[in-house]
C-alpha cells in the first residue's frame, strides 16, 4: 500500500467496478486507521461495526448525529470537526465515505484510488473499490468444544443491498436452525493452558426430543445441536429424515425398539452414550416426542451424570398431545375436558379419575386396547365414552379410528390399527372430524345426556426460538 503519494485536488475513479467485479475476503482491521467520512446513521454504522472489529476510527465531518458525538467524549473514537480537505487519508488502511453528498463522496473515492486505499462509498456503491455485506454470525467451538470465535457468512448482490439482506437471513435461519453444519471438520489446535494431563477431552451429551417425528416439529435448538453432533443415538420414532442431512463422517447409532423387540436394551444404549462422550465425541441422543414423557431420559441423565460428563435435555413436543392435535381433538377443551392424565398401555388405567371429562391419553397400548377398554369400563367410565385411535400421527399413514369403549377394540381390529398409535379417551374425542357416521351416531344416541362438542381440526403453530444469530 503506497502512503506516500498525495492525490491531487477532485481526483476520480478511473472506472465504476462491474457489478460482479469483486474478490470476496476478510480484512483484520485491529488496531488499524480507518477514515469515515460522514457524521450520520449511515456513518453510525458503520463505526459500530469498525469498532466492534477492533478499528482505530477517525471521523471527519462537521456535525455528527448524538450517538457518534457520544463516542467522541467516551475517547473511542477521534473526530475531525470540519469537512473533508485534501490530505484527510494520509496513513489509513480504509476509507468509507457516507456524506449524503455525492460530490464530496466521489471525491472522497478518488482520493482513495489514488493512495491505493480501499474506499466503501454509501451513495453510491459504483464509485467504490470495496462493499460492506450483509453479515450473519454465530458463535462457534473448535473440535475441542472450546469457543472458537464467531462463524460469518458474508453476502453481497451487486448493487442491491437488499438482495443481500434476504439472502442473509436466509443463511440466519439455516445457522440457527441447524439445517446448516456447523460442527468442526478441522482438528484442534494444542491447548497450552490444558490441565487435563493429555487426557482426551469429554464429549458432551444432549438428550434431545424429536417430537412425532415430522421433521419440522423439533425444536430451534434441538436441530443446532444435531448439526453439531459427531454421534447420533436415534429411536425408532425420532425424526428419521433428518439423519439425511448429518455429514457422511457423523455415526448414526440406530437402537430403535418395537413393541415386543429391543434389539439394543436400555442399559447397553446408555452405555453407548457414556463410551461415546468419554471418547470425546459430543452426542445427541435423538428421541421420538420429549425425552421426560416415557421417554427414559432421567435414567440416561443420571448415568451420564455419574461418569462425569456435561448434559443438556432438550424438551421436546409430546406425541401424548400433539397426535391427538393432529387429529383435530384438544386433550382440553372448555366445558368439555378439564384435565388429562397420559399412561402407557401397559399401567393400570383403573386408577385415573373416571370421567368422561377427564381426557385419558394412551401411549403404546395398540395390541391391548381390548382390555384397557374393559377396564376403564369396569372403574366406572361408560361404556359409550368416545375413543379415538391416531395411528402414526403426521406421519405419512396417520389415520383416525372413532368408537366407543364398548366397540373400539373391534373397529380397530377390523381396519388392522398397529402401531406407532395414540389412544384418546374421553368426550374430546366428539371434535375430531373423524367423529361422523355411525359410530358416532350411535354413541351419540346412548350418551344423549352428555351434549356432544363439534369442531374441526386445528394444527398448533409453533414458534422458532429467539434466534442465535447476530447480523449485520
């Protein structure tokens, strides 16, 4: 970079850059001069971002908006009070120049290109030698688990600054939801503050909950930590699709279990997880539903725990409520259903109030739906309480079978129920769309005394998580 040269009084670009005339990189500005020409929000901004980078400011302008004169008194930054002169750009590393001015701005770039000065012009970005992207930043660890700084992804459109904007806030949602990797592929550097005595570091282990298995009910953080896994541990209900995005070097672990069959048991699959995590691999153990609702995590935790190694459980949406939702019934309703109680169907159903106002969920109960019905009806429910059963809820074969306690077991073996299914118990069950013909024609005329609730199907919205990501 030439500093030696003085340009001469209203010099000019030689030429506009092309559009597509641009070689993208990173420049260090710690610690290094760089000119702003220019005392407005635009200006702001741009300081805010120069300093942020570890910038030594010089702002040259007459008068500067609050938040720039602010900075002045607080020493962070110098401050020229006049207009831009000749001379200004002696010694910078880079120049931008935000005056509203547009004559002052080209002068200001031609200054630039004569000391061989890279110069962002706001006004007018044609006249400059360099562009501010649009930026999208997140906090990264090396492979060691140790921060590493911030991953940034920098985008430029040409002129058309709010191209880039979009396109970076599509990157935001990709970073913040994991849908983009983010873990280490680079070894870690040598700590030299490492106490560990050359001891392989311990992975981590987080106990996350897929939801019914549509891949676009996990949660926010449940999807960034599965891009950053080295280990997957996955059930048989978890959210299989997205294993298809994990990098080719990630280890899927399949230990899912089917009624009847568990080909990996639960003792052996918690081991997996403590010999992965003390092999320094960070792990995700990916579940169907919540990893608290009959899912096994606290056994897991526990013996994670125990082997020293840090865990995170990240809840997730239970099948117990969101099938039955998927089907159109609310496990409460007013004036319907005041409370719910969620079993397997291998617990004594006999022992959950008995009303057809208290909704009973059932998970895991298919091949005993016959007894389970003879028994409610035994406790005291009636025999013409309405029941449903969601197979595969958002699933691809999600289907509804309606009848009564008297009659359901029937039903569900004549149209071949299996599982995976969910069992709904109660007067909630009349709001599915499901509830129509027959059946409910029948039950409706023994339960004439209890008056029937009608409504159509609701899927719940669901709400992405406050985003991790930092722009620019």
């Amino acid at each position: 970079m030439n500093r030696n040269r003085t340009p001469s009084h209203g010099s000019r670009p030689q030429r506009p850059a092309a559009p597509h005339d641009t070689y993208p990189l990173g420049l260090r500005v710690a610690g290094r001069l760089v000119i702003v020409v220019g005392g407005g929000p635009v200006a702001l901004r741009r300081v805010r971002g120069l300093l942020a980078a570890g910038a030594r400011v010089r702002v040259i302008a007459p008068d500067v908006v609050p938040e720039l004169a602010a900075l002045v008194s607080a020493g962070a930054i110098e401050r020229i009070t006049r207009g831009y002169c000749d001379g200004d750009l002696d010694g910078a590393w880079l120049v931008h120049t935000a005056t509203g001015d547009p004559d002052v701005d080209a002068r200001v770039a031609g200054d630039a290109e004569l000391l061989r000065t890279f110069c962002v012009t706001a006004g007018d970005a044609g006249l400059g030698s360099a562009w501010v992207p649009a930026v999208a930043r997140t906090s990264v660890t090396d492979a060691a688990g140790r921060p590493a700084g911030d991953l940034a992804v920098a985008v430029t459109a040409g002129r058309d600054p709010r191209r880039a904007v979009r396109v970076r806030d599509a990157v935001v949602a990709g970073l913040d939801d994991g849908s983009l990797p983010l873990r280490a592929v680079r070894p870690a550097p040598p700590d030299d503050g490492d106490l560990s005595g050359g001891l392989p570091r311990v992975g981590r282990v987080a106990l996350v909950g897929g939801g019914p298995g549509d891949a676009g009910l996990i949660t926010v953080r449940g999807r960034r930590l599965l891009a950053e896994a080295h280990v997957v541990v996955v059930d048989r209900l978890a959210p299989r699709s997205l294993l298809a995005g994990l990098g080719d070097d990630v280890e899927v672990v399949d230990v899912g279990k089917t009624s009847g069959h568990h080909p990996v048991p639960q003792d052996e699959i918690t081991a997996l997880l403590v010999r992965h995590a003390l092999a320094g691999r960070d792990v995700v153990r990916l579940k169907g539903g919540d990893p608290y609702v009959f899912g096994r995590g606290g056994e897991e935790l526990d013996a994670c725990r125990a082997a020293g190694i840090e865990v995170e459980v990240v809840p997730g949406v239970t099948s117990a409520v969101s099938v039955p939702a998927a089907a159109g019934i609310p496990v409460t309703h007013r004036g319907v259903a005041r409370g719910f109680s969620v079993l397997t169907g291998h617990d004594d159903v006999g022992q959950v109030p008995g009303g057809t106002d208290h909704t009973l969920v059932l998970l895991m109960g298919v091949t005993r739906l016959a007894d389970t019905a003879r028994a409610l009806v035994a406790a005291g429910r009636p025999a013409d309480t309405p029941v449903a059963v969601v197979e595969d809820g958002f699933g691809a074969r999600q289907r509804t079978t309606v009848g009564t306690l008297a009659d359901i077991a029937d039903r569900a073996r004549a149209v071949g129920v299996r599982a995976p299914a969910v069992t709904v118990v109660g007067d909630v069950v009349r709001r599915s769309p499901a509830w129509t013909g027959p059946a409910a024609a029948r039950s409706s005329a023994q339960g004439a005394a209890r008056p029937a609730a009608h409504g159509s199907a609701h899927r719940s919205a669901h709400t992405a998580a406050t985003p991790a990501v930092r722009t620019s």
